[in-house]
C-alpha cells in the first residue's frame, strides 16, 4: 500500500500546536513547583512569582537583544564576503525573495561538519551561518535546502520561542535547587507545625528534583518539533524536497561529532553537532526528517 503523502502546511500546522501545548506543560509546572515550595517554606506565593518573574524577564532581554552576537560570538564566526562567496549570498537573496524576508547577515564558521544556524530576534535582525564543510561538501540545490530551513526559523520567530523556553526551563533549575539546599539550613521550629507541613515539604522536595528533569525532556521536544516545522517551510520556500533530503543524507553520512561547539548552542543548528540518541537530543532522528519529507 503506498504511503500516505503530507501536505507540507499540514506538517507546518500540526508542529507548531504540538510545541505550544509543550510549552503550556512548561508553564504549568512552573507554577505548581512555585506554588509547592511556597506551601513547604510558608512564603506568600505570589512573592515567589513576582520574583522568578524579575529575573525571568532580565534574562530573557538580555538574551533577546544580543541572541545573534551571543551566538556569532561563540562558534568564532566570521562575516562572509560577498566577493568570495558569492553563491552563498546570491542563494540566500534567492530564498529571501521567495520567504519575503529581509536579508540577514551572512557568517562562516570554520568547521569540517556540514551544518547551519540562525539566530536573531526577528527578521530584520537576524543572522545565519554556515560551516566551510557545508559550503564545500554540499550541491547547489542541497544547501538552497538547508539554508531554507534556516530562514524557516527566522520566519517562524524560532529564536524568541525557543528563549523563552530556555529561560522557564533554568528558573525551574534554579528554584530547584535554591529550595533543595534550604532544606539542609531550615531549623526545626514547632513539632506541630512541621507535622502539618511534613507532606508539603516531601512533594516539595520530589518535585524540585524530578520538575528540571522533566522540564529539560519537554524543552528537547519542543526543539525537536520545531525542527520538523521548519524542514516543512524549508520546502514551502523551495518546492523542492531532494535538495533537503540530501544535505540530511550527506549529514547522515559524512558528520563526525563537533568538539568545538558550546552545548547551549545545539538547539540552534541544522543537525545536531554532537550525534546524541533521540530521548536526549535537541534534534528529530534524520532518518525521520529523510522519511518524512520523502512523503512531501
């Protein structure tokens, strides 16, 4: 029986519902994590929110003002020359055309592996950079592909959503782990009061050390999600699937493991730089991104 074809707006759709409901599962373990620890320590719980709420937003500013410095910054790219790569510019203004976009700015990074990123706060300030390995190893119409899928992220607004993702996900860590080491200082106190408060304190505890866990799996999703969604606006750009699939085939094939590259930074590339299994990686298995975009 033959496989059932995707609609690539289907695709698109059904990810980007799938990633908010990932991202409500996020928010709302934040707040009983808060509202939990604020029952074991018998602080207004409100406080906790207004608090985490504080640091939440200067992270998040900080992070959506400089994202595409932070990240030029931390794989050592260079600014690419039009004069010498010439290709890669006149691809890029190609897919702009297409998307609509403005012209980011264009990076390379000194790499073997062929790979890309993007970054940026929104359109009109957005970068993408590409590996030497991906501007040699790759036809013309593989890296339209790749490229595509990178201008997807910024079209999508990618970067905002995956910030914020990652600033919900550390302030669950880090009201963790402030709520775990009070446990170690808290006096005694009333012995009538401790036995009322004694299961606040247990799902306090249980919850501050399974919630990061659990908060870091859904974040991994959501990214891993994403990546599906932009592989289909990739191919909404170019109406041109193989160009895709065969820079995913030449990655399957030919990439070894980047030693060079900040960990923070593997949620933002095409393929993941380090090859990790499925359940810990920022990135779908490539065989499913081959597979699904072969039924496009």
């Amino acid at each position: 029986m033959a496989e059932t074809r995707i609609d690539f707006r289907d695709q698109i759709s059904s990810n980007k519902w799938k990633s908010f409901f990932l991202m409500s599962i996020i928010f709302i373990i934040f707040i009983l994590l808060g509202y939990v620890i604020s029952l074991a320590l018998k602080i207004d719980p409100y406080l906790i929110l207004i608090i985490s709420i504080i640091f939440s937003l200067a992270y998040i500013l900080i992070s959506y003002y400089k994202s595409d410095k932070i990240a030029i910054a931390s794989v050592n790219a260079k600014e690419a020359s039009r004069e010498k790569y010439r290709q890669y510019y006149n691809s890029v203004e190609g897919l702009t055309i297409a998307s609509g976009l403005p012209m980011p700015k264009l990076y390379i990074m000194q790499s073997e592996q062929i790979n890309a990123f993007a970054s940026g706060r929104d359109p009109k300030h957005a970068v993408v950079c590409v590996t030497t390995g991906a501007l040699d190893k790759l036809s013309k119409q593989e890296l339209e592909g790749v490229l595509a899928h990178e201008l997807s992220h910024i079209a999508d607004y990618d970067i905002r959503y995956m910030t914020l993702a990652t600033v919900m996900v550390g302030m669950i860590a880090i009201i963790s782990e402030i709520f775990l080491r009070s446990m170690w200082f808290s006096s005694g106190g009333n012995d009538n009061d401790n036995k009322g408060n004694i299961i606040f304190i247990i799902i306090g505890i249980a919850l501050a050390i399974l919630a990061p866990i659990a908060v870091q799996l859904v974040q991994l999703a959501i990214s891993r999600k994403r990546e599906f969604a932009a592989d289909a606006s990739a191919v909404k750009f170019t109406r041109y699937p193989p160009g895709l699939i065969g820079a995913l085939k030449r990655i399957k094939k030919e990439n070894e493991p980047e030693k060079k590259i900040n960990h923070a930074m593997a949620p933002m590339f095409f393929a993941n730089p380090f090859n990790f299994r499925e359940l810990t990686s920022t990135h779908p298995p490539i065989d499913k991104r081959i597979e699904t975009l072969e039924r496009m």
